[in-house]
C-alpha cells in the first residue's frame, strides 16, 4: 500500500469516530488498513512522523490519535 | 532564566536527529578487573556481611563492597557515589537490580579503608548514606515503586513504607542471621509496576473505594468510551446525568464490580478513587524466584488490610517484624519463608505468626481461586 | 529557610536507613544555593515543591499527581511518562513534572564519567532527581517540563551517545543479571545477549505497535536473580546440559570445616558443623545425589539443576560445561486475571554470539507475530497463552511438544482433535450410516 493511501483511509475512518473518541490501539489502525501488523507499522511509523498521527500513552499502554486530536490535550494546557 | 537551546530546531524535529542508538556499550563500564577475568570466575565468598571477594582462574580477586542506597537518590548524591568511586575504584561502580550500589577493589587492602569512608559518610538528618550489607541469608535492599512522590494511582506511598521497613529491619540488613536470604518488595498499587508478587514479603498498597465521578466536568476532560475500556472488569457504563437543569454525558460506576485498580483514572482525571480511610497496605508472603530446591512461587495475602499511618505506619512495620521473627526462629537452614510455610501448613503460619485470618484471606477472584481451597482431609488442628 | 513546612516528612529523616527525605533537602538546598551558577532550565525550587506536596499527601493520605499522556520525543512512542501535579498553585514548580527513562547499560556498571555528565544535564534541564533504577531497569528521571524534553534528548543523544527506554505498547528496555561479568554460577553472557537484543530490537522498543507491554529479562543461571521467571514475557535463563563438575577435594574442604558452606551466607548464626548429608544430599529436590566413602556422586540424568548444591559448595561444584539457556515465556504480575510465572517454552538452546544468537531470535520473532495478529488490545503474552492454548504457542513457534513442557499431563479428556488428526476425516454420509442404523 503507497503512503497516500494509508493516510486517507486512516484520517477518513478516525474522522469518522472523532464525535466520540479521539485515541485508537495499534490493532484499530491495522483492521483500518487490512494489513498484517508488521506491515501496518510501517505506514504508521510514517504517518507519525508525518505529524498526521501522533502517540497518546497511559504509561503502560500506548494509543494513536490523529495529532491534535481529543479534549486531554487541553485539558493538560499543554497546546 | 534564560532558555539555553541544546540545538534541536523545533520547526525541523527530524533535522540532525539522532535515533534508535540503544544504551551504551557495557564494556566500556567495567572495572579493569572485570574486563581481564568475565566468564573465568571460579568462586567466591561473603567475607562479613555487604563484602563479597569473587576469585578468578587467573588468580586475580575482586573484592565487592555493598551498600544500601534509597533507590530516590539525587544528583547530589549520585555525585557523592562518584566521588567515592574516584578515590577507591578507579572511578567504576555498579547498582545491583534491588538498588544497591556496588564498590568493587582488587586488592584486600583497599577494603577497610572504603567500608570506613563509606560508614563515615551520614545525612544531615543523621541517616547512613552508604550503609554496608545486604548480602547472604539475610536481608536486603527493598525494592519499590513510586508512590506519592509521583504516581497518579498510588494506595500509600512507596519510599516511606521502605524506609520505615528498613529502618525496623536494619539490623538484619547487617546481618545473616535468617534461615534463607528474605527478598522484601513494594508496590504502592495493585496494579504492581514493581512485580512484587513473588517476594518472601510484599507490602502492597490497596485502595478500597470506588472511584467518584465527577460529572460536571467528566465530559470535558475525558472521552466516555476510552474510560470505560480502561475498566478491566467492565464495572463502568456511559450514563446521562442531569445536572443544573440540563443532562450531562459521564460515566455509571457498578461499585461491586470494581476492584480498585484506578486504570479508569489513568484515562480520566474525573474518575479519582484515593481516600484517606479507604486506602492502606495489603501483606503477602512466601513467594520466590529462584528455582533452588522447590519452583518459585507466588506470594499469598496474610494481611488484608492496614491502614495508611503517616509517616512510619507503625501497625505495618510491627506485623513485617512479627513474620521475619516466627520465620527466623522456626524455618530450617536453607529455607525460604514460602518453603516453610508450606512445610508447617499455613494453619500452622498464622498459629506462629498470631496474625488473624478472615474471610478476606480466601481466594474468590475466578478461576484460580478453586485451586487454592483445601481439597483433602489432610489438615492441622 | 524551607519553602514548606515538613513536620511529617521531618520523621522520616531519623533511624539508620538513607534517608530520601534528608537527600530531597540536600538537593533542595544545594539548587537554592547554586555553587555553580547552574541556569535551570526549571524551577529552581521544584525540589522544594515535590517535598511540599509530599507532605500534603502525607498529611491527607492521597496522592496529588494526575497522569499525562506525553509520551516521548518525536517518532518515539514511549520513554517519557507525562505527570502534572493537582495542585499546581500550590506547588507551581512541579506543576508539570514530567518522567523520562533513560536505557540503562547491560549489567549496570558504570563510570563515575558517564554518571558526571549525566547528572549534570539532569541538573540543568531537569529536577535533579532520578531513581537508580526503576523496577524495569532503566535510569529514571524525576521531573521535568515538556519544552525540555527534546532539549533533554538531543544532548543526551548527540552528546552521551545514549538512548531513552521504553514504555507503552512496546519492548520494555531489557534486563540482565550480573552475569559472567562476575559470577562464576552464570551460564552465558547475559550482558552481550542483553544488549544485542536491546539494539536488534530499537524499533520496537520505541515504536508501539504491540497489543500491550512486552518485557525481556535475563537470568544467567536458575537462580533468577532479575527475576526473569516472574515478571518477563519472555525469561532467557542460563543452564546446562551435562554433568556439573566435581572437585572432590574441595567437596573434602566443605567436609572438614575448611571452607564456609553457602559462601559464608549463614554465618550470622550458629548452625552447627557443615553436615554435607543434611544439608546438601538430604535437601536435594530429585534425591540424584550420594556421599559414600568420602566421596560424591551425582546421578546427572535425574537433576533437575536446581543448583541447591552448587550454591552450598560453590568450590567444589560447576555447572557443567555444555551450556545454553532455557526460554520461558508469559510471566506477569496479577493484574488481570491473577499472576503468571513463566511456562517453559524452549528447553534448551545453545547462545551462539557467532552467528548473532540467530535461534534465540527465531523464537522472538514467531512469538511477537503471533502475538501481533493475535493478542487482544491489552493482552499480555501470557494471557493470550492462557486464551488460546500452550498447543497455539507450539504451532505459532514451530516448536515440537515434549513432556518438559508440561508438570503433567492434562486432567481432562477434552481434546480439541483436529480434522486432519482425525482417520477418514469429518465429512460423512449420512444415509450411508442410516443403511445399518434405522431411525
């Protein structure tokens, strides 16, 4: 799968859910691309340092949300 | 103050970036004695308690001195480590993985002179800053969590319920007089970054609460669904609440599904569970790692709950007296605490130990719980 | 003159044990002071403010600090742990007081250097604060405001050539144990097999893409002194295959009083005389061993390699010499479903350096594509073992069964038969069964 289209498909379906959650499992991004893990963390990795998606953790866990997304941020006064 | 820039260009993140280099090589770390004999070490020996000599084929020795440290340590006395490490060592030192510091001499000389620097240095507030000891069938370091010097789920607080422990059990840190070595740990939570569950002695922080919602700003703060995953028992459910006169989203709590985990305040500030009444220390014991004569084993509660008293919690540190002296005195040479337990039957623990079992000590938690009821009429009266 | 009153915390600074709360002042004083003219890039008195609000934690019995989600540097998806303080007007100087974990160095030896410059870029851009270490193994550094996280990095990087650690959905930084470095019971180089991986594996150590947490830790030999048995989903512990190595007349030494059992361990009591029957041929688990005439045997074929008796006599007794290690996997602490120890996976492999530990990599491979494809949001190896079937893990691994996987054999008859397992298979005809079976 080319970049482009990965990040379409991603920003398309994340949009779509934004009204009620902002942050998504790695899993939730592969099922979006219909691709291996292995694969899938590829374009991801890309679309992270494409400041398209950036990474939301608990500490233990880690999320993905499209960047700026979600009611933490500020909340942390950190935008 | 002025803001003094390393050199990274915010609107270039990637610009020079250097990734993904892991941390340094362990050899440049080592001691010259280390790097001369790794992998040719014959034996070695506990010449007194927190000095150890290692001796290679080559006939070179190391001799180790071993000191307990607070594993919360600032760069001022890092620095202190350093120095001393600068004027015995060669400036090389290393940490053990239950925070102790380790200063290592190759000549047997150069020991009395380090163990008398290291016992010479004092806080302020009169505390060992090096204590020496910690090795053999004794008892050593605690290792611990963060607690409320900076976790946001923390039942009571890690580096005091450790200090007050070894401040109780100091001499045995300085000693080997137990039966077996007895590992204590610490986890301020139940949800135990510290994997306190196969220690002689866990002391483990335990809410008792639910968490409060707080609805009025729930909804700004957080997002329903992420919180309500967050639940491992699935105790919470989205809810509209009213509230002033108009209806809120937030969140329903089915107290007696929760089990006190505060996963749902890691993904929503709104759901706090700390408590002053509520929370204190759970105790369990008899668990091991090592695979020396029996399989390691996991540690059971034997105390369920004791409250959190600031700043020594007295009731906590004489019950972890009480354990370690009914072990000393009857476990057998080489035995951990786990061991003896097992071998006197627990009927037979809380008999010796005078502490009191309640309801709260059987396992009702899914399926393991079944396998540990007693399927027998073998039993002690 | 303190910023905050501590009457409790006071009470903590008195009894023989180092004193965190005496270290917190002296770090408090020493940034007030500044011999050095250090231009902190945070609060000068954030130190006075996290002994504030512990006091209040103290005086109220909850904690003040609220999680954050930051999670690192840019393209990293862990190694730094966002932490605000709820009670920031309070205690404004460590409102935001951020946690960076820093890789530690295979074994945790150090140079004073290393540990010089280290402190002297925390001190700047930082609290001055740190644990050495925290329970996983990294260098973990106490507070710090977001602008200097990436300043943080890059000096770190560009000047002390080292690397955060992880957190999050991913490969926690590994861990060893002492190893040969200075032990003779170590079975294999746990510091090399440590830190090979620790670099073979950067990506995902810094980029999660994992279903949950994911921790190796090595263990040179059974006694699991990192506790790799216990708290890692994949545990390499270091063991042997042949005979341990006897000197009898050091086992003679151990006998006559000349050498201290255990390597003087117990030598805070009076246990009597050394007692090689009872102490080391009586407490022997699979009872393999004999002391006839002067002399010991061991039937090597029935030891379990506890080490029981190596560390009784470590003079006279060696592992033996064709070494390698045990791989058990899907330890884990009790949340959720209750702990889990490790299940032996891979009874022996051979630690080739050589050939860049090819098998042992094999194996981590299969398992993280496994458990990626497989393993729900939050589920750790051990708990995806459980779901599944030790049987998922064997296919998954390519791994032949044998009874060293098992204490025992299954208790039920409910065998999950496969239809190729199966003679002639599942389909059948029906009225074909129905010409010799009237309905």
């Amino acid at each position: 799968m080319e970049l482009a289209e990965a990040k379409e498909k991603i920003v398309d379906a994340l949009t779509k859910k934004a009204k009620t959650k902002s942050k998504f499992y790695f899993n939730d991004l592969s099922e979006i691309l219909e691709l291996k893990p292995r694969d899938a963390k590829k374009l991801v990795n890309k679309l992270v340092e494409d400041e398209v998606l950036e990474y939301w953790s608990s500490g233990s866990t880690t999320m993905y949300g499209l960047k700026g997304a979600g009611k933490q941020a500020a909340a942390e006064h950190e935008d | 103050m002025a803001f003094i820039s390393s050199g990274y260009n915010p609107d270039k993140p990637m610009e020079n970036r250097i990734t993904d280099i892991g941390p340094r090589h362990f050899e440049e770390f080592y001691p010259e004695v280390i790097k001369k004999n790794k992998g040719k070490w014959l034996y070695h020996e506990i010449l007194k308690p927190g000095v150890l000599v290692h001796v290679a084929e080559s006939g070179d020795e190391v001799y180790t001195v071993r000191c307990g440290g607070a594993r919360l340590m600032s760069v001022t006395h890092i620095r202190e480590i350093c120095e001393i490490a600068d004027k015995h060592c060669d400036g090389h030192l290393r940490f053990t993985t239950r925070n102790n510091i380790e200063f290592m001499v190759d000549n047997k000389a150069k020991i009395d002179p380090l163990i008398k620097d290291l016992e010479s240095r004092k806080f302020d507030g009169g505390s060992f800053k090096f204590p020496v000891g910690g090795t053999g069938a004794g008892i050593t370091n605690i290792v611990h969590t963060q607690g409320w010097v900076h976790c946001h789920t923390p039942a009571t607080d890690a580096s005091g319920t450790v200090k007050a422990t070894l401040d109780e059990l100091f001499t045995d840190f300085q000693t080997m007089r137990m039966p077996a070595h007895l590992r204590i740990s610490m986890a301020c939570c139940l949800n135990m970054c510290g994997a306190v569950h196969c220690s002689d002695i866990a002391i483990l922080g335990f809410h008792r609460k639910p968490p409060m919602v707080d609805h009025a700003y729930l909804d700004k703060m957080c997002e329903v669904p992420l919180a309500i995953a967050a639940c491992p028992t699935a105790a919470l459910k989205p809810k509209k609440i009213d509230l002033d006169g108009g209806t809120v989203n937030s969140i329903e709590v089915n107290k007696n599904r929760c089990m006190f985990c505060g996963n749902c305040y890691t993904m929503c500030p709104s759901l706090p569970l700390a408590d002053k009444e509520g929370d204190g220390i759970v105790l369990m014991v008899g668990g091991k790692v090592s695979n020396r004569i029996s399989a390691p084993k996991f540690s059971k509660v034997v105390v369920a709950y004791i409250p959190n008293e600031t700043p020594r919690w007295p009731t906590m540190t004489a019950q972890i007296r009480n354990i370690v002296e009914a072990y000393a005195k009857d476990a057998r040479k080489y035995e951990r605490l786990g061991e003896w337990a097992e071998r006197i039957g627990w009927e037979r623990f809380f008999g010796k130990t005078g502490l009191e079992f309640t309801h709260h000590l059987i396992d009702d938690f899914r399926d393991p719980a079944y396998y540990t009821w007693r399927q027998t009429t073998n039993f002690k009266f | 003159m303190a910023k905050h009153e501590t009457p409790l915390l006071d009470q903590l600074e008195s009894g023989p044990w180092p004193s965190f709360v005496s270290d917190l002042k002296q770090e408090a004083a020493a940034r007030a002071k500044n011999e050095k003219k250090v231009e902190y890039q945070i609060p000068q008195d954030v130190v006075e403010d996290l002994l504030g609000v512990l006091e209040l934690s103290y005086k109220d019995g909850t904690t003040h600090w609220k999680h954050g989600g930051i999670v690192g540097v840019f393209g990293y998806g862990g190694g730094v742990i966002g932490r605000y303080c709820d009670q920031p007007t309070m205690f404004p100087g460590v409102a935001h007081f951020h946690t960076i974990r820093v890789a530690q160095p295979s074994g945790k030896f150090y140079t004073t250097e290393y540990l010089r410059q280290l402190c002297d870029l925390w001190e700047l851009r930082g609290s001055g604060l740190t644990n050495m270490h925290g329970a996983t193994g990294d260098i973990i550094l106490l507070g710090t405001t977001t602008p200097q996280i990436e300043e943080f990095f890059y000096e770190l990087t560009h000047n002390m050539n080292q690397d955060l650690g992880g957190s999050g959905s991913n490969l926690r930084t590994p861990a060893d144990c002492i190893g040969q470095a200075r032990c003779e019971f170590a079975c294999y180089d746990t510091q090399d097999l440590c830190h090979t991986l620790t670099n073979e594996y950067q990506d995902e150590l810094h980029r999660p893409a994992f279903p949950y947490k994911f921790k190796f830790k090595f263990d040179g030999c059974p006694n699991c002194c990192v506790a790799s048995i216990a708290r890692s989903d994949m545990s390499f512990i270091g063991t042997w295959k042949d005979d341990i190595r006897i000197d009898q007349d050091a086992v003679q030494g151990y006998v006559k009083g000349e050498f201290k059992p255990n390597a003087g361990a117990h030598a805070g009591r009076d246990w009597g005389p050394f007692d090689i029957q009872k102490e080391v041929i009586g407490l022997c688990p699979t009872e393999c061993m004999k002391y006839e005439n002067g002399k010991l045997t061991i039937d090597n074929r029935e030891c379990t390699r506890c080490m029981h008796c190596i560390k009784v006599m470590p003079r006279a007794l060696k592992p033996g010499k064709e070494k390698g290690l045990s791989i058990l996997v899907g330890a884990k602490a009790p949340i959720l479903d209750g702990a889990q120890m490790g299940s032996l996976l891979v009874p022996f492999v051979k630690v080739d350096k050589e050939n860049g530990y090819a098998e042992i990599k094999e194996v981590i491979e299969a398992i993280w594509d496994w458990w990626m494809e497989e393993g729900k949001n939050r589920e750790r190896l051990g708990e995806l073992i459980k779901r599944q079937g030790f049987q998922k893990l064997l296919e998954a691994t390519n791994i032949t069964p044998v009874p060293q996987h098992v204490q025992e054999p299954r208790t039920n008859p409910y065998i999950f038969w496969k239809e190729e397992e199966v003679e002639g298979g599942w389909e059948r005809d029906v009225n074909e069964f129905r010409k010799h079976h009237l309905r």
